[in-house]
C-alpha cells in the first residue's frame, strides 16, 4: 500500500511512520516529492491491508492510503504521480527536454569512439552509449573490448563532457562496470537475470532498463521493481522491440508500449529505434514516432563507417543521417511541447 502524508508532515513524523512499518516486518520506501511525501509499504498480505490501511489513516499527518492492486508498487504511477527525473551530471532525463543518448553499438578503437563522441556532441546528443561488454547471439562474434572499452568511454566522457552509458551483463563486473559508468543498461536478454537486477538494485547509479525481446509490459515493470525494492529508484524504461511474427525488421517496435508505460509507471521512457527496427534507413521515422507518442528521449547507434561495425553496422547511422535526424527531432520535440 501507499501512504500520502499531508504536506505539513515533519522529518520527524516520516521517521516514525518508517520505523513502524519496519518494526511491523514490512518495507518502508519513501518519496519525496515537491509537495508531498509518499511512503511505500511493501509485503503486506492482502487480508491485513483493510486493517491496516485504517490505521495508518487515522494518523494525523497521513492524507491517504491507497491500497495497489498492481504486482508492481515501487515504479507504478502512483507512488509518483508527478513522475521521477533523473539527473545525470546534470542531464535530466523525464523532465520536459528530452534526452538523446547516441554512440556505437560496441567500443571498437579510440579513434572510433573519439570521433563519434565528438560528432554526436556537437550535433546535440547529450549522452553518449558504447558497449564495452556485449551480449552476442553467437559465441563467435566480438564480445567487446571489456575494461579497455570502459576506460576509453571515461576519456570520451573528459573530452567531450557527455555522461556515459555501457551495458553490464555479470553479477560480477558490476562493482568494475560502476568505477567507470553514469548509467548502466541492462539489456534485453538480462531483463530477467534478476541476480543482476538485485545487484544493480543495491546501487545508486541509474540503470536503463531494456524491455526483453519476449516480456510482457507486466514483466518488464516487474524487473524495474526489482531494481526499485533493493533501493535504487534511479530506473528509465527503454522499449527496443520485441519478436513477433514479422521478419522484414529485426524487430518489431511496440509503439503502444511507449504510452502504456507512461501511464502506469512514473519511470522516463526511452526508445530505441536501431534495435526497433535493425535498419538505418527506418531509425529516424521510429525515433519520431516514439517522441510523438511521449517517450522521454532516444537511444541510437551512430558509427563512422557502418559497413565496417563490427556489431549492428546495418542499424548504425552514418553521421549525416544523425545530422537530419537530429534536424527534424528538434521540430518534432517544439510540436509536442518539449525543448531537446
Ligand atoms: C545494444 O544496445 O547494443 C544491445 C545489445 O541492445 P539490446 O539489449 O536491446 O539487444
Ligand atoms: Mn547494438
């Protein structure tokens, strides 16, 4: 359940509704809101919360309790309502501007990388994306550069001021992964490694969080509650498609995920329209849609010379296709509203 305090509740009252529910063998989550405090009471059985609710209402500085009915408590909209922004160095992701993450699939050189990040800056991209650990289909193809590749994003990031994002994908380099990165991502063959979830989740650093290739939205928000029982509320949704069907793309972008997640989640949304779609030429198009419908941003792959990526050179823009595409999100970004 969750407990709205009046806007004259103290530290003091929220530290002891905290320890009451502590000492009751239930999770206390507190959010701050700008007028308001809510407090999360997570593991109550459904018998008791009728009970339950009644007491905790007759607090004078509780407003409200509302029982959740949701699997998912700590990422639904109404543990949020006004909806989470999270900054990032000083880029904030969820608020009004939007957010443009852009880099290579995968960290293939310093030259690569340096050229890139330098270009995508100029162009307006506000966070850059390498992987530097890469979930392969196949054994046989390039696993990523692994540290080598977190250093050479850490000196992109110095030149170029941009905050970082880099996949994790172990349990285990998540201690490393965390030395060099401003967000993690986990991708969409993790969502459900909730090992690394849990992991993750007893860090502070922001994690975007992929929507597996085959998950219900359900799941997906199940995964981010993962992360968000364990602590870290630093949580951004990304839909990168899903498998249907349909073979002539990669993919197949679940536009209606976008808004969906939107309203049951106070979470920024991210999409991804490279591994959408998995052709350059329908990235901007998917990327337009997907402001259009309210995402809070994007996420592309951009390589200098895709036709020599050693990973998902198909789906990487060329700089000049960055460059238009970047043209016509700024025109798109004033219609719905929002600054980029
Ligand atoms: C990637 O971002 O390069 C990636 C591997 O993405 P996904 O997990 O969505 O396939
Ligand atoms: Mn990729």
């Amino acid at each position: 359940m969750i407990i709205v305090l009046t806007p004259q509740a103290t530290e003091r009252d929220i530290e002891e509704l905290t320890e009451n529910i502590r000492a009751r063998g239930f999770g206390a989550h507190v959010s701050r809101g700008v007028e308001r405090t809510v407090i999360g009471c997570i593991g109550v059985m459904d018998a008791e919360k009728a009970a339950l609710s009644e007491q905790f209402r007759a607090l004078p500085y509780v407003e409200q309790v509302i029982i959740i009915s949701k699997p998912y408590k700590l990422v639904g909209r109404p543990f949020r309502p006004e909806g989470t922004v999270i900054n990032v160095r000083g880029v904030e992701i969820g608020g009004n501007q939007l957010t443009v993450m852009a880099g290579p699939c995968t960290i293939e050189s310093e030259e690569q990388l340096m050229e890139t990040a330098r270009f995508v800056k100029q162009m307006g991209a506000h966070i850059l994306r390498g992987g530097a650990y890469k979930p392969s289909t196949s054994p046989y193809s390039f696993q990523g550069m692994g540290e080598e590749g977190l250093k050479l994003l850490a000196a992109a990031r110095e030149e170029t001021g941009l905050p970082i994002i880099t996949e994790v994908m172990d349990t285990r380099d998540v201690e490393l992964v965390a030395q060099y990165t401003d967000i993690f991502q986990v991708g969409t063959r993790n969502m459900t490694n909730f090992a690394l979830l849990k992991e993750i989740g007893n860090t502070n650093t922001p994690v975007l969080l992929k929507r597996g290739w085959a998950s219900l939205i359900e799941e997906w928000m199940l995964a981010a509650e993962y992360i968000a029982s364990r602590g870290n509320y630093n949580i951004i949704l990304c839909e990168r498609g899903i498998r249907t069907f349909e073979t002539y793309t990669r993919n197949t972008f679940d536009i209606n995920a976008i808004p969906v997640a939107k309203e049951i989640s106070h979470l920024p949304v991210i999409a991804d329209p490279s591994h959408g779609t998995g052709k350059a030429s329908l990235v901007p198009a998917v990327a337009a849609a997907a402001i259009a419908a309210g995402a809070d941003g994007i996420i592309v792959e951009v390589h200098p010379q895709p036709e020599r990526a050693l990973k998902d050179g198909p789906q990487s823009l060329r700089f000049e296709a960055f460059a238009q595409m970047m043209e016509r999100l700024r025109v798109l970004a004033q219609a719905v509203g929002r600054g980029i």
